[in-house]
C-alpha cells in the first residue's frame, strides 16, 4: 500500500513540477523543490492534491512546524510570482460571471471585465480594494427575479426532496454514498450516515424547496443533489441572513456536462425568492472569490488501522509499535468536571459559545434553537461536552459553564482495501476553553473520540486550533478547504479569522 501511495506521489511531483516550469517562475519552483524534498527527505510526502477528502501527509508531528514554514515561503513565492503579471490565470466559464470578491491572485482583465457586466446596478465597480464591505449585487425585489425554474438538459427534472420520507432520504444517501468527495487517489469516499443527513439539513427554519434535486425523468432516480440551509453570518462587522450552501453531487456518469452551475443558478433563485442574497460554502476546489484558505490537520489515534488503509504510513525509521506508543491517548480524561451536554445546559452554553464567536471575522450567530439544534449530542453524529466551574467553593457552590467542546462523526468508505471498509473520524466542531487550557481540553476531547471508536481525529486549522496541533501530534493534512462568501465585498482573511465550521 505504501509503494502505490510513493507511486502516486511521484506523478503528481512531476505535474506540479511541469506547472511551475511553464510558469517561468524560479522563486515558486524552488519553494515547492525545497517542501518536496524535506517532505520526501521526511518520509512523510503522500501527494499533494488538493481536496476536500482530507488524507494525512504527515506522520511526524515534530515534522508540522518545518512544513508550516516551508508552505509559507510556498505561498509568498506564489503571491510574487502572481504580482509579475505574466501568470496566464484559469479562465472559469461559470465562477467569472458570478458575483464573488475578486482574489489579487486572480484580477486578471477578463475575469474584471466579466464581473463587471453583471454587476451594473452596483454602486462601484468591483476591484480588489480591500476595505470595501457590503453586497456585489444588491438586494432585488421579487418581481425583478426570474420567475421560472432554470431549464433541466432534455430527459432530467427538478425534484424537490423530503428529506424526512425515510426512503427520499435513502435515495440521497445512496447518491452521495457513492458519488460524493473523494481523495485524488479515489481511495476514500465521504459516507454521510442517514441520522447525519437528517441533522444536517433540517435546522430550525429549513426550508424544503432548497433541498433540490435532479431526477431523470425516465427512471425517475435521483442524478443529482444540492442544498441549502438557512443562517445567520458575521462577516467583519456585518450580520446577514444567508444559506450554508453544501452536498453538491452529480452522477459519476453525468460529470462535466454543466449540470453542476445549473444546480447553483436555480438554488441561487430558490434562495433569493425568500428574500435571501448572500450564501457560504466551502470547497476543496479553488474557485474565485474565496475569503479565506485553511487546512487540515489529523490527529492519529488507531494508527495500525489508519496505515493499513494508507491513511497516513509508517515513515523510515518508526516502527509500528513505535508508532502506536506515539500516538497512545489515556484511558480517561483529565478533567472531571467535564460531562456530556444536556437540554437544561443549553442557554448558559450557547452564551457561551455565540459570546466566544465574536471575536472572529467570519462567524456563525446561532440563535439559542439553532445552537440546541447543532450542538445537542446526537448519537453516532455529534458529540458536545461543557466543563463545570463551581463559583463561590465547595459542593454548594453555583455551577458554571466555562469551557466547550464538540466534535462531528463522519465516516468515510475505504475504497478497495481487503481489510477495512470504513475509516472513522470524528471532526473538531466548535471549542471554548475560559478556565482550561485549550489543549488540555482538546486532550481530553481526543480521548472522548478514541473512545467512541473513532479511528482519526480532524480539525481545521481555523478558530484558535493552531494553538493545540502541535502539542497534541496532529500531523497537516494534503488538502486546503477554501471558504466563500457569495455576493459579498470583503477583504479576505487568515485561517485563524474564521469561526465557521461547515459540515
Ligand atoms: C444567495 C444564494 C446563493 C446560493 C449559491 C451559492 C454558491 C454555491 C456554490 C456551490 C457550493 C458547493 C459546496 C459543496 O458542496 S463542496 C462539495 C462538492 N462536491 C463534490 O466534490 C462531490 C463530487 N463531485 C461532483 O459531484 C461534481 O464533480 C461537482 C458537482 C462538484 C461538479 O460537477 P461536474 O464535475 O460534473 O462539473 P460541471 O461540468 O457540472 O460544472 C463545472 C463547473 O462547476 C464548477 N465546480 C466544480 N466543483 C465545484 C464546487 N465544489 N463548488 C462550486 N463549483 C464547482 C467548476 O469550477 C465549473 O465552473 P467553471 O470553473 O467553469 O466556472
């Protein structure tokens, strides 16, 4: 397993190289010849492919901070070379007639001028002036929005799903089962669990009609899938209503034939018909306009499981048992304050949590049902522990939330292997450590994932996380997850700016 993964790692190597060369561009090659030999010199490189299926790259933890640095020069060489001018940049039929900030990186001329044309009720053109907030396209009334549906190519149609009829909700769970994210090197698929799905896509408020499918009209099988659900989001200092926009899904076999902006226009005009004209998203993918970039990173917790599976691999020199001792978490956790979450715990926590938010530039505002909604334990999919104070001393003393953990389940299918087919991983949600140290609390959060049988443990690099990775052996993940803010004017942001977890 680990040869085919060398394998791979060795073709993507030489596309990379072979894009850097014809950009003509010394600084970036050597950068990225410099990270591609201490990863290759580490043992730790697995490819460099850009996804959304996160896959570990190192096994190191000592190996993180090295490559931290190295990614830093990587991206200051790239910003360079992007300010020579000479960057032929990707051309995006769809994106560039979408109202999305424009990245300095990529405010080439036609993506200027294709903005421009359909922004001409803006009051100001859209350039990459930074201290500008608000709306590219501002807000429209009803009457001046398309009425109809976009047209669906000859033999398919819309089909609004119910995602609360158990057997539509198979049919949505059977598409993304085996047509959703994927690593580059197709050996793990995204495999959202019904009760997942369910808690995703019905918070207070959902709306029916933004679970939009595509059905053939023959067969009537679901083809395709996008959704949106209703929240409120700080950007800076401005609070919109929008819609998290998320399992965007075609067919394997009805990949690259437009369908996918299709999908986006009409959920767009669902979404605006309720008098909405903002949404968020993430992707692996790196389309125009992303706010800001981050990164994950994996914490090892089976790591016999997770090299099996070509997870992550035993770099030279460790051992499997070596290995194992690394990575070997207690049995308990430290703090024994900290318990499971409970209905009654739900109003002092969300103050907890919403006030601990604002300090970030892109955030969610829960209200207190949307936090109940999202945070409340779920079996099998979400798992929310608060941290008691005792204030005024002894057993009857008042207790006080202070500190928040929580962690999403979601699985993967391991694709091929003989042994294993499903990776578990549990993924950092939202924290909030007052009287704790963050990275004690996060200790014992990994030992709560451990055990509930999680093989991995996954967070992003956003919020405060860069504050624990490293002591807590997380090793950075091959994958960036950009994030994006739809019809919206902003200066972008640094990982650590983001409060937004989307799922
Ligand atoms: C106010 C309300 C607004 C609401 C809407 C806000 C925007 C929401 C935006 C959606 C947020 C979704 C968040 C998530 O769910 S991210 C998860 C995305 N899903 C997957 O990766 C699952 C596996 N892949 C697929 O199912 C397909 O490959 C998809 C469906 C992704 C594309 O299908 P296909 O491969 O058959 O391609 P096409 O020929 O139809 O279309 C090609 C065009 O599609 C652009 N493309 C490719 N991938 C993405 C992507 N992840 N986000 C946005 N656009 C994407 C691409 O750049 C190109 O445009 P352009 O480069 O030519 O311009």
């Amino acid at each position: 397993m680990s040869e085919r993964v060398d394998e791979h790692a060795d073709d993507v190597d030489a596309e990379a190289d072979a894009d850097v060369d014809a950009d003509g561009d010394g600084g970036h090659r050597d950068a990225l010849e410099m990270l591609t030999s201490i990863l290759q010199n580490q043992g730790v490189l697995q490819s460099q492919n850009q996804m959304q299926q996160p896959r570990q790259v190192s096994t190191s933890p000592d190996a993180a901070a090295k490559i931290g640095q190295m990614m830093e020069q990587l991206k200051m060489a790239e910003r360079a070379s992007a300010g020579g001018g000479d960057r032929e940049k990707k051309h995006h039929a769809f994106w560039d007639t979408q109202p999305m900030l424009i990245n300095s990186d990529d405010s080439n001329e036609k993506s200027k001028k294709s903005i421009a044309g359909i922004n001409n009720n803006c009051d100001g053109a859209i350039t990459d002036d930074t201290n500008r907030h608000g709306p590219i396209i501002p807000d429209k009334d009803p009457s001046e929005l398309r009425q109809e549906p976009y047209n669906m190519p000859k033999g398919f149609e819309w089909s609004e799903v119910d995602i609360t009829d158990p057997s539509q909700l198979a049919e949505v769970y059977d598409l993304l089962y085996q047509n959703y994210v994927e690593d580059d090197g197709c050996m793990f698929r995204f495999d959202y669990s019904p009760q997942f799905l369910t808690w995703a896509l019905t918070p207070p408020g959902y709306v029916r009609g933004f679970h939009l499918g595509v059905r053939s009209s023959k067969s009537h099988r679901l083809m395709a899938f996008i959704t949106g659900v209703p929240a409120t989001v700080r950007v800076h200092s401005s609070t919109r209503e929008m819609v998290e926009v998320n399992y965007l899904c075609v067919h394997k076999r009805l990949r690259s034939k437009r369908l996918a902006p299709v999908l986006i226009k009409e959920i767009t005009r669902r979404v605006n018909h309720t008098g909405v004209f903002q949404a968020v998203y993430t992707a692996g993918v790196v389309l125009p306009g992303h706010v800001a970039s981050c990164r994950y990173y994996h914490r090892t917790i089976d790591a016999r499981k997770l090299v099996e599976i070509g997870f992550t691999r035993l770099h030279p020199r460790m051992t499997m048992a070596r290995m194992q001792k690394l990575y070997k978490l207690p049995g308990t956790t430290s703090l024994p304050t900290l318990r499971p979450m409970t209905p009654a715990d739900v109003p002092a926590a969300h103050a907890l949590v919403v006030k601990y938010l604002e300090k970030f530039k892109l955030s969610v505002v829960f209200s207190e049902d949307e936090f109940a909604h999202w945070l409340l334990p779920r079996e099998g999919v979400v798992s929310s522990f608060v941290n008691v104070t005792r204030r005024g001393g002894g057993d009857g003393g008042e207790e006080e939330i202070t500190d928040f953990c929580s962690y999403y389940h979601l699985h993967s299918s391991v694709l091929g292997n003989p042994k294993h087919t499903k990776l578990h991983a549990a993924y950092s949600f939202y924290n909030v450590a007052n009287t704790v140290d963050l990275t004690e609390l996060m200790r014992d959060c990994l030992i709560l994932a451990k055990n509930e049988g999680h093989d991995v443990f996954n967070a992003l690099n956003l919020m405060e996380n860069d504050k624990f990775l490293t002591d807590l052996k997380f090793g950075m993940g091959d994958g960036n997850l950009q994030y994006y803010v739809y019809n919206w004017l902003c200066p972008t942001m640094e990982h650590g700016d983001i409060g937004l977890v989307l799922l």
